[in-house]
C-alpha cells in the first residue's frame, strides 16, 4: 500500500467542504514530521479506524521502526482480532499479538464507571514492556481530537504511563481520520465504531469471561446476517438488540425474528428485545442518574 503525502485523486468523502480536506492534508503532513521526531513507536493497535490510520502512517514514515501491537483478551471478540491481523498485512506493519488478564482484576469486574481505566492500566503497562523489549522510543495510540469530548477513563491511564497521541496533538478528527483513511486506501475508511465486548454490560453487573463469550457469540451471529453498526447489550436474561433504523425492517421479517430468537435462546436469553431508538454509543449511561453520568 502506498502513503502519499500529496492528494492527487478527485475523490470527496460525505460531501466535505475543500476547506476540510486541505486542513486535513496539513494536519497528515504534521503527523508525518511528528512521527518522524519520535523515530520508533510502538502503536497500541485495536484495528478500528483510528488504530489503523495511525499504523498506516507510522509504517509509512519510519518503516521497521514502528510496530502494531494487539491486545487479545475475552472482552476482545475474536472477529476484530482477525480484521486486525489482515489491516496490518494490507498496510504492511510488523504486527504483535499478546493476551492481557484484565478480566481477572477485581476493579475492572466490578464494571463501575472506571472500569476503562483499570483496563488500560493493564494494557499500557504491557506495551510498555514490549516496547522496552523492541527498544522503541514511544507507545502511543489513536486518540484523536474529538475523543476529548467523550468519557474516556482509558485516556487518563495512558497520560499516567507516558502514552502519547499523535492524532490528538496534530488535532485530526473522526471525520478527517476517515477521510484520509479513504484517501490511503485503507480498507477501516468507513467501519463502524468498535468497543470492547465489556461495553455492553450495564455498569455495577459483574463482567466474567463467561457472559463476554454469549454477547460474542450473539454478535458474531448477528454480524453473519448482513449487520454493520450494531450492538447486543446484555441484562442478565434479556438480550436487547440496537440496531441501525434501516436495518430493522429486516428484523421484523418473520423468518429472521425466528432465526434470531432461536439463536440467542440457545445461547441462554430467556427474552431477545429490539431497541426501537435504534444503535447508539454510550446507550447503556442513558439510565445513569445524572450526577454519576459520564462527562
């Protein structure tokens, strides 16, 4: 795959105004010369948009001296595991796969509003360890601009373990992370937002490896059927579906509700539940009373 640093198709993303797109080829261009200073990183690699974007321009500018790190673990379903193993064949990065125990900590189990922060906690100081091993200068990963306006306890653990963020420091946000990852070709332009299997237990129910692996197996059903963007929230007996309004009209249809009942009954939902607002992130703060909302 080749990174250019010039723009020389005449493609548009959703409609962008010119000024976006120029402001973006600037901003790429300062992440190159930013990445370039730091000579090696190490890039804690998830392979959503934003992890891979970063891989993408780390490889382009330092070669050998950067590599992609994934963390597998049961809140990590596998089916993200082999998207990120094929993005970083198709962008070219050395990619490293370890296994984290979050999972086992009691204060991430818990599942309280902090429960990114003990995972992140555990996860940096394992790249920190891969890093010293590979003798690379920096771990950092794909916060970007916008991140800054949404609940991220993760962020904090990474500021805490000396993680930096290029795309936040060059100030390049979502919609010109996705612009530009069209721009390069990279397959993850438009995928759906990603979130740790975890995401989907309401806070203060206990998380074990257990339930992750019936929300995966949930999802990974749902995902066969045809679906992008959508989520399986679990309480307890009752799995409660959001999906995208376009795509309920399909799951109306008598012989996909079947199917769909069937399957997760199978995997223990007494009652399956579609969310009539449709898929959103964050849905589960919703019944938070608001002094205890994230912000």
């Amino acid at each position: 795959m080749e990174l250019s640093r010039t723009d020389d198709r005449e493609q548009s993303f959703a409609g962008a105004q010119d000024s976006t797109l120029s402001g973006a080829q600037d901003k790429l261009n300062r992440l190159y010369d930013l990445l370039t200073e730091m000579d090696s990183v190490l890039v804690a690699y998830s392979g959503g948009v934003d992890s891979s974007f970063l891989a993408a321009a780390a490889y382009k500018t330092l070669e050998s001296r950067a590599v992609a790190v994934t963390a597998v673990s049961p809140s990590y379903a596998k089916r993200e595991l082999q998207e990120a193993i094929a993005v970083a064949k198709e962008i070219g990065i050395r990619h490293i796969v370890i296994e984290t125990n979050e999972v086992d900590n009691p204060a991430y189990a818990a599942n309280n509003t902090s429960r990114c922060y003990f995972c992140k906690m555990e996860l940096y100081g394992e790249l920190d360890d891969v890093a010293k091993a590979e003798n690379v200068a920096w771990v950092i990963d794909g916060f970007n601009f916008d991140d800054k306006q949404d609940f991220r306890p993760g962020h904090k653990a990474g500021a805490q373990q000396g993680v930096r963020s290029p795309l936040f420091e060059v100030g390049l946000t979502k919609n010109e992370l996705r612009y530009l990852s069209k721009e390069l070709r990279l397959s993850t332009w438009d995928k759906p937002a990603m979130a740790c299997l975890s995401s989907r237990v309401p806070y203060g129910s206990k998380i074990d490896p257990g339930m992750l692996r019936r929300i995966e197996e949930a999802e990974d059903y749902i995902h066969g059927l045809g679906m992008r963007g959508f989520r399986v929230r679990h309480h307890d007996n009752i799995a409660r579906i959001e999906l995208r309004p376009e795509d309920m009209a399909l799951f109306i249809r008598d012989e996909v509700r079947e199917q769909v009942t069937k399957k997760l009954r199978g995997l223990g939902y007494a009652y399956i539940t579609l969310d009539l607002t449709g898929y959103r992130t964050g849905s589960l703060n919703e019944v938070l009373p608001l002094s205890q909302r994230p912000s």
